[in-house]
C-alpha cells in the first residue's frame, strides 16, 4: 500500500488501528457464517422447515377427519363420542347401561367467518354444554389425566375386540374441539366402585406437547356407587340430526336406558326424551382374541416382530401372536414359505409368510366372540319405537369373516303405521321413500350414506322381487324402516370419524343374503295383506245384497228374515276370513295329488266334494 506522499504503507496497523481491523475481521466471519448456513437449494430450504409433529397436532389441523369439521357434526359427533365410551365402561362392567345426557344452550357464541352475504360475512353459533353421565366402571384416579389428555392413549387401540370405540380418538377429539371453539376445559368426574369418593379433574390438552395440563383436582361427591360424568362447551348447531341419532341410538341398544335433556336454546323450554330399555337382558360379552395372520398388513406384522421380546423362533411367534395357528400348523406354514422353524423371529421373510398364508389353509378365526344386538331384542325395540308399526320382523346371518375378522350381519324392518311414515321421506303425497338405519358395533352412522357399503347393498336388492315398488337405483317407496347392522371386531370404516362402512367382498355378500331373507318375510307379509283385503272387499260386495237374498230365501224356506241374515253374515266371515299365517314348522307337508284325504278324494269336483261332506242339504249347502 502506498500512502499519499508516495511512501509505501509500512506499519499499516499503526495507520489503519488494531481495533477496526478486528472488527472487519469479526464482520467477515460473521457473513461467511451466515452465507454457509443460509440454504443454496429448494432441497435445503424444505429441509429446514421439517419437524415431527405429535398426534394431538395432526388432529388438531384435522378435526373434519374425526366429525368435527362443521358445528352441525360437531355437536352429534361429540354426543356420539362420550355415550359410546360410557356403554363401553357398563358393559365391561357388566351391568345394564344407564346413561344421561343433558343438552344446554348457554349465552356464549362462536363465530365463523363466511362467504354467505345474508350472514353479513360472519356466521354465530351457540356454545352448548354437554353433559354425559353413566354407571359405568369409572377410571382410576392416576390415569385421569393421560386417559382424557392424551391423544392415542388407551385401551381400545390395543384390544382385538368388538367395541364401539376403536382407536381411542373421540374424545381427546371432541375435547381439542372444545379448547379451539369455547376456550373451556373439559370437566371429568369419575368413581369406581372401591372409591369412597368421586374424583374430579379439570384440564385441558396440551397439543404441543401432546400431553395433559390439569387445571385442579379434588374428590367431589357423586350420586352413583361407580360411573363417570364428562362435561364439555362446544361450539354446534342443532339440528333434527340430533334427535335422529337419539332415537337410532336407543333403537341399537335395547337393552340400555337412555335419558336426554334437552333445552337447544337459552329462553326455549327444557325437554326430556326417555327411552327406557326394551330388555332387561344384558347381551353376551364379546371376547378379545388374537389377531389371524390373514389380516395381517406387511408393516403391522413387522413392527409385530420387531416388538417381540420373548419368542425364540418362528414357529413360537406363530403359535403365540396368532388365533388358529398350532404347532402343527405353524410348522405347516413355515415349511410352505421356505422358512426354517428354528429361524430368530427378526430375521423371518414376512412377504413369503404373507404369501404362503393365503396358500395353506388356515380356519377362520373363532366367530362365538361377537356380542350381536339380537334378532327378538330387535323387535322388541322397533316395538318400542315404532309402536303402531303392522309388521315387524328382523334376521341374522351367522358370523363370517373378511381378512380374517370376524364379523355378522343383521337387519331388521318396521313397516307400516303413522309413526313409521313419519321417519319416512315423502315422496308425494302418500307415497314415502325408505328409511334406511346404518348401525357398527351398535352405534349409528348418520353421515356420508351415499359413501357406505351398508347403504348401497340396500340401495342394490331390486326390492320389486318381494312386491314393494322400486325405482332404478333408488330406495323401495313403501312406508318401511330398514335396520342394518354390522358387528366386528374391526369395523372396516372409511375414515377415523366412523361415518361409512369400506367395501369388502364377504360383508357385501353376507348383506345381501341377509337383506333377501328379509325380503322374503315382507312379500309373505305383504301377500297376506292383499289377500285381506281381497277377502274384506269380498264381504263388503256380500254385505249389498245380503238383505236381499235374507227376504227371499225367508219366502222360500219359511225362516225369518233375520235368522237368515244372521246366518249369511256367520258364513260369510268363516268363508272370507283369509288363511292364518304359519310358521314353516307349522306348516303341513305337501301331499301327493289324487292321494284321499280324510277319505275323500283329491280329484273330486268341488261340488261332489261338497255333497259327500254332507249327509242331507243345509241352509249352508244351499248358499255356497
């Protein structure tokens, strides 16, 4: 460097100063640091950005995938939740459902932002509290907290057993719900049978983290020897959807009783809507068993193995992880995928044992571990709820099973009556559309029927075979309530809100069989109808003229009038009245033609048959 005189910068430090030149230098490190961690491609950009993110987030972004997409689902989805997990605790009890809900409008509102110019760009929705109290087993006081604060801990997800709850998502969902649209806690009150006490805790769900945040606890009395109460504020809109499901909910659990207290809003007058049980008879248990190798997926079946910490070899992982597998039929699969015996469960091909499974034949899982709802205690409730109904009837399939699931069918009908087609959609006046009630695991689907293979199958029976009117691809239009219920112990349902029923090639098959036996009963039912009223229209023709011929056949016989009429209208009732509807026990084996019966010849003419019958002609024999 050369100063301005000429003379070379020796000693620049002197000029320059020690202090900038460290500055400069800090400067300079500080930008090549920076320029090295600022990302040089759209790969390193994204990468940044990437975080895990813990169940409690995802559902929190993805509340429509559970129910609570809109207010309107919200507000059943959240009923729907909370009373399937209190019939859950009774039954694991053992004892008979008895469960409350109470409906409250309060003077808090929520707003939403919409697109709609009559809602001036902003829609409000009452904040409701939601209360539901059962008898059920209750909780135990240490696990409080993780079992309503943290999502995917549970139970259910674990069990290989029918439930109504599968993967213990509800209520951790209806309680996000709450936080994101009323800002409130959610409000546990529970008690087992050994507590003196109830425990109450308060709290809310740390979605962050995904863990609970209790905001108080205390023991608080409680009218029940053992249950729990569950209070929620969300934000919904009440509509029919919410009666509907009430009365579908009662029509699936006869043997439950369920009170609801309803007051939809603040200066509206409280309603009580009671359906005691319609049996007092508590259905079976369903038992947990193993999962069958058939329905196994891939992955499952290698996070399965991975999580094995006490099998030896493959034969041992088959026999205890898996229903239906011996020792021989283990060593039977092994040896149809190449797989030795004695190979460490870790180091097993899974695609090759997948693939010999479909091969060997394996039995079907145990299908005595279904609890169905019950062929006479669906009647009894469709009795219950549809009391004026002219005919009802239900049906079942025996257990089956998809991919090595067990599962059954049942349907049910109610046709006919005032309060039938009132539940009915009316086409035109007097004529009405079909009701069709979609139960899994005894609770309603009342969402995304178009999307349900229980709905279709319905939708598939060409109904006109069992003479009920139908359209093309559409519902019978008859005054008729059709139940159709499916039970498993994995419910194959379309997403995690338990809205439809996914297609499966056996449950099809096995609903249309079910669906057309029940077919059967209603054109028995309906054939008999129109023969009544055949023969009614028969008497009333009769009815005319019988006067007539009393006067005349008093002038020819010398018998009164009266005496004459009396003994027409007597004839004419045994005569008309149509045949009495039998069971195919009661009914008598068909004989052979021209075989005599009771002495008389099949072949005579009815006439000659008529005077063998009679030893002398008869007031009677004269008529007919």
């Amino acid at each position: 460097m050369v100063r301005e005189d000429g003379a070379d910068n020796i000693g620049s430090d002197k000029i320059v100063g020690k202090p900038i030149l460290r500055k400069a230098k800090r400067v300079r490190r500080v930008q090549m640091k920076k320029s090295a961690s600022e990302p040089h491609t759209v790969a390193e950009a994204e990468a940044k950005k990437m975080r895990a993110v813990n169940p409690a987030q995802y559902y929190r972004q993805n509340l429509g995938q559970l129910g609570f997409g809109d207010p309107e689902h919200a507000l059943v989805q959240t009923i729907k939740e909370l009373v399937d997990n209190s019939l859950d605790a009774a039954e694991a009890m053992g004892v008979l459902p008895e469960v409350t809900v109470t409906l409250t409008a309060t003077e808090k509102e929520y707003e939403v932002i919409t697109n709609r110019v009559k809602d001036g760009g902003i829609r409000k929705f009452p904040i409701f509290k939601i209360s539901v109290e059962d008898n059920g087993c209750g909780v135990v006081r240490s696990k409080v907290a993780k079992a309503f604060g943290k999502v995917l801990y549970g139970s259910k997800f674990f069990s290989f057993k029918q439930s109504r709850g599968q993967q213990g998502l509800g209520v951790h969902a209806a309680i996000i719900y709450a936080q994101l649209t009323s800002l409130e806690p959610a409000v546990i009150t529970t008690k087992t049978e050994t507590d003196e006490r109830a425990y109450r805790v308060v709290l809310k769900i740390d979605t962050e983290q995904n863990k609970p945040v209790v905001i108080s606890s205390e023991e608080v009395p409680f009218n029940r020897p053992h249950g729990t109460r569950v209070e929620l504020m969300v934000a919904g809109d009440y509509t029919k959807k919410v009666e509907s499901f009430i009365k579908e909910l009662s029509l699936a659990n006869p043997h439950a009783e369920l009170k609801f207290i309803l007051k939809p809003t603040i200066n509206g007058e409280e309603r009580v809507v009671h359906y005691p049980r319609a049996t007092e008879t508590l259905p079976p248990q369903p038992k947990e068993i193993k999962p069958h190798i058939l329905s196994m997926e891939p992955g499952a079946l290698l996070e399965m193995i991975s999580n094995d910490r006490c099998c030896k070899d493959a034969k041992q992982f088959l026999v205890k992880h898996f229903v239906r597998i011996s020792e021989a039929k283990a060593l039977q699969l092994l040896s149809a995928a190449k797989i030795p015996s004695s190979l460490p469960p870790k180091e097993i091909d899974i695609e090759a044992l997948l693939k010999a499974a479909k091969e060997v034949d394996i039995m079907r899982p145990p299908l005595d571990v279904l609890s169905p709802i019950g062929e006479e205690a669906l009647r009894q409730s469709l009795r219950r709820i549809y009391p004026d109904a002219e005919f009802i009837e239900a049906t079942s399939r025996e257990p089956w099973s998809y991919r090595g699931i067990p599962f059954q069918v049942e349907v049910a009908v109610a046709y006919g009556g005032a309060s039938v087609a009132n539940d009915c959609e009316t086409v035109r006046p007097g004529v009405f559309k079909a009701k069709v009630i979609r139960l899994g695991n005894k609770c309603p689907l009342i969402y995304d029927s178009k999307d349900c293979l229980l709905y279709k199958t319905v939708k598939e029976i060409n109904w006109r075979n069992y003479k009920l009117p139908q359209e093309e691809g559409t519902l019978p239009l008859a005054p008729m309530v059709i139940v159709v219920s499916l039970i498993s112990t994995k419910v194959p349902y379309t997403v995690p809100g338990k809205f439809a029923v996914a297609y499966h090639d056996e449950i099809h098959e096995q609903l249309k069989l079910a669906l057309q036996a029940l077919g059967r009963m209603i054109h028995s039912y309906v054939t008999h109808r129109q023969k009544q009223e055949h023969e009614r229209h028969r008497q009333s023709i009769f009815q005319i003229y019988a006067k007539e011929i009393a006067r005349d056949l008093s002038l020819l016989s010398g018998v009164s009038q009266e005496e004459i009429f009396e003994k027409l209208m007597e004839t004419v009732k045994i005569k008309t009245r149509p045949p009495e509807k039998r069971t195919p026990q009661q009914q008598e084996v068909q004989k052979p033609k021209g075989v005599p019966v009771e002495g008389i010849p099949a072949k005579l003419p009815p006439q000659d048959r008529k005077l063998r019958e009679r030893s002398q002609h008869t007031l009677d024999a004269f008529i007919w």
